[in-house]
C-alpha cells in the first residue's frame, strides 16, 4: 500500500484535490437551484405550512429571489419564483413576499459574504426551541455547525418588523447559523449548496440532541478535532457535492421544481 505511512492531513489534501478533480458541478441555475431546495426541505421535514421563507441574491444591486407567498415548499419552481427590492416589492408587480422575508434584508445589508439564507420551522428544531438552550453539537456528522451557531434566548414575536431583523442580523456575527429560542432556525451560505447543507445539518443536530437528552449528559467533543472536522466537511466544493446528491433525491419526486 503507497500511502501506509502517508500524513493524516496529506490524505485530506489529496482527497479534497480528487474531489476538485473528478467531481463536477451540477448545472443549474440558481433559480433552479433555489427551486429544488424549497422540494429538498420540503422531503427532509421542514414544511410547517406558509411558515418560512428561503431567498438568495440576484443578479441586480440591493434586490434578491424568494418564493411566492401562498405557495408551500413542494410547490415551488424556477418559473414561479419572485425577485423583490429590499422593501419586498416584486420587481415585474406580481404576488408577493412573505412578510417574514424583511429580516433577510438585514441579513444582506450587514453581511455583504451572504448570498443565500433559509429560515424555517422544522419539527426537532422547533421542539428544542421550546426548552431554550442552545444548540449542542457533540457528534462527527454534526461538526459541520461545531462553534457555528449563535443562540438568540428572547423571542421577539411576530417576525415582520425591522427589529427581528436587526437582533438576528447582530446575533450571527461571525458564525453561519443562528438558533432561535421558541421560534426555529436560520442558516446562511456563501451559495446555495451551502445554505441547504446547513439548513438539512441543523435540524438532525436538533434530533440528536432530543434524543441524547432523553438517554443522559450530553459529552463534549475534544475542541480541535471537532474544529478540524466542521473545517473539512465545509469546504465549497464538499458542499456542492452533497447538494448534487439532494437535488438527485429531490428530483426523483419532484421532477417539475426546475
């Protein structure tokens, strides 16, 4: 065997090389590719109704892609998406924004690396809520979220105002998730790919803390693999990765989204 005695973090460069490599990108729009996260999520437990709003940047300054208000996650497709303003008026006058999305623009205006978010109110995510603690990430499949999440403790009601917008804009900081006492979850991404990964990620850290509560103490990871394994499971191309692997789940049921 060549790489009997080859490094640890030579065999992680490598395999990450190999994946730039030989692995391609799936081509979609991002249209497309917003389209096909709405029917992702939908699979993966996220519908709770009208709840929820899922948007990425446009092309145009100041302006970005969400779906259609009145229409659920499994309806969604690259042909009924709407662009809107920052005041979440529809860029051609038709339908409308869900209320809700006024947060995401904060999230925009302060956080200029953001270019996709997804909110949403999945079942182990909203569960965890109504205890009020944070987030715990203690298992391998998990670490993607490890020193990741922010917790914001107060739930500040009806998400329609500037407020909720300026509290979770300030509350992610540096990280790429936020966990919302009494209310859900929020993730962010640099794309696409990213955001569904994450948004997929934090509902099953959710389950397993439900579940690992139940049984006992929760352990902590030791800090610098835990570090090291949210690093090598986040890189851009990891996720893109991962993200063609939904899309060819979701498209087994929900061929018309793109």
């Amino acid at each position: 065997m060549k790489t009997e005695t080859t490094t640890k973090d030579v065999l992680m460069k490598n395999a990450q090389q190999n994946m730039q490599a030989l692995i391609k990108d799936i081509g979609l729009t991002d249209r497309q590719k917003l389209a096909a996260t709405c029917r992702i999520l939908f699979d993966k437990g996220h519908d709770s109704g009208l709840a929820g709003q899922i948007t990425c940047r446009s092309d145009k300054p100041e302006t970005f892609i969400t779906q259609r208000f009145g229409l659920g996650f499994d309806e969604i497709s690259a042909e009924n998406l709407i662009e809107v303003d920052q005041d979440l008026t529809p860029l051609n006058g038709e339908g409308m924004a869900n209320p809700a999305n006024r947060f995401h623009t904060w999230i925009y205006k302060e956080h200029p690396e953001v270019n996709c978010i997804i909110h949403t109110h999945p079942t182990y995510i909203a569960a965890l809520s109504m205890l009020k603690v944070p987030l715990m990430i203690s298992q391998m499949d998990t670490c993607g979220l490890y020193n990741d999440c922010s917790f914001v403790a107060d739930w500040p009601g009806v998400p329609v105002g500037n407020e909720e917008g300026i509290l979770i804009s300030k509350a992610l900081g540096n990280n790429r998730a936020v966990f919302l006492a009494h209310h859900g979850q929020l993730v962010t991404g640099r794309n696409i790919e990213e955001a569904c990964n994450l948004a997929i990620l934090i509902e099953r850290a959710a389950k397993l803390q439900l579940i690992a509560m139940a049984a006992g103490e929760i352990q902590p990871l030791p800090e610098e693999l835990a570090q090291e394994a949210h690093d090598w499971v986040s890189t851009d191309k990891r996720n893109k990765v991962n993200f063609a692997y939904y899309v060819r789940q979701a498209l087994k049921n929900h061929n018309d989204c793109i």
